[in-house]
C-alpha cells in the first residue's frame, strides 16, 4: 500500500505542476503594457535599442527609427489584449520591431508560442516577421478587414508549437514589406506568450492510466 500510495502523489505532483507551467506566460509584458502611457491619451515613439518597453528591445535599421507604443485612448484603437499595443511602424516604414528578453526553456520540451497581428482598415492588411533565436523568420499575415463599430482595428491571433533546442528562447518581431499583403502605416503585435505546451485530455488519460498501472504492478509484488 505504501508504494501504491508513492504512485498516487508522484501522479498528482505531476499533474499539477505541468498545469502550471502550462498556465503561466514566459514572456515578460507580453500585452505591452508598461510603461503606462494612457494618460497621454497619444502613442509614444521609442527609438532603436530602446529597452523602455519593459521586457523587449526595439529592433530598427537605423538609430532614429522607431515603433510606436499604441493606447485604447488614441482614435480608439483597441488592443486585443490590455489596453496597449505596439505599431511596428513607428509613424511610418517597414524593418522595425521588437525583441523579447530571452526566457529560459528545458532541450527537449515543447511550448506553445502565440501572438496577436493588428491591421487598422484604412491603411490595409498587414505582415510581420517572426524569427526564434535569430533563426529563419517566418511570415504572417493579417488579412482580416472585418471591424466593429467599437474598435477599427481587425486582430488575428497565431500559434503554433517549439521544440526547444536552447535553454533559452527569443523572440524577434518585425514589421515587413509583402507586396499588397502588408502596409507601411500600421502594423500591430500585441498578446505575446510563450508557455509550456499543454497535453490533450486523451493525453492526460493515458499518462494517468500508465502511472496507475506502474502503482497497481508496484502493490502487487509488495
């Protein structure tokens, strides 16, 4: 009875513990919202290199580039989460962007890495790039140009899964040129996480079962 019990708590400990890694965002202000800058009541532009954006680094080709920090109380345009967002294109332009501070990840596990792409109807779709560690970067694009009467902005959420390879993982977004599929006024990234994946429920069911089965053998031959 005393291994089967061992068995039990071994199988809950897990259990718990991978849902709240699961539950908890990796990624350091993922909704950008700090600093505050609502009271403004405009969008604040941060220049290259800048680390003010709390947790990530501002990506551009020259030192006067930048990206603009977007509050709900400028024109009305909503975040998808929160109440701030960042336009990868500063005022205006393509190649600018942000970069996550590094967070720390186990070789071998699996995270689940998503994000929110904004496009504003008046100006058009939009494209960003998004490369891991400095890899390949991928392209994704907003086409949406449905909005509501209470928020301009058109949101597109993305995901997908990552292997990890590192202990650690980066996340480098921006703002690209992509023909009619993308414009140089707005382009939004907001909702940013990065957590480690959860198991399906059948998953879930067949861990429990395989460690129920480990106690039971274990009782047995006690």
């Amino acid at each position: 009875m005393i291994m089967k019990s061992k068995s039990a708590l071994v199988l809950s400990a897990l259990l718990l513990a991978t849902s709240a890694g699961a539950a908890t965002n990796l990624v350091t202000n993922g909704s950008f919202e700090g600093p505050n800058v609502l009271a403004g009541g405009n969008y604040v532009l941060y220049n290259t290199g800048s680390t003010v954006i709390t947790g990530w680094t501002v990506l551009a080709p020259t030192a006067s580039e930048s990206v603009a920090l977007n509050p709900d109380t400028y024109l009305g345009l909503k975040a998808s989460d929160g109440r701030q967002w960042i336009d990868m294109t500063g005022v205006t332009g393509y190649d600018k962007g942000m970069r996550s501070d590094a967070v720390a990840t186990t070789v071998g596990a699996t995270y689940h890495v998503s994000f929110d792409v904004g496009n504003y109807l008046p100006f058009g779709v939009a494209t960003l790039g998004l490369s891991l560690n400095g890899g390949p970067e991928a392209l994704y694009t907003n086409t949406s140009l449905a909005v509501t009467a209470t928020n301009p902005m058109n949101w597109v959420s993305f995901s997908f899964d990552w292997v990890a390879n590192s202990s650690s993982l980066q996340l480098s977004f921006v703002g690209r040129p992509n023909g009619a599929l993308s414009n140089n006024l707005g382009i939004g990234l907001d909702n940013v996480g990065v957590a480690l994946a959860v198991p399906e429920p059948g998953t879930w069911g067949l861990l429990a079962m395989g460690l129920g089965a480990i106690g039971l053998r274990l009782s047995r031959r006690r």
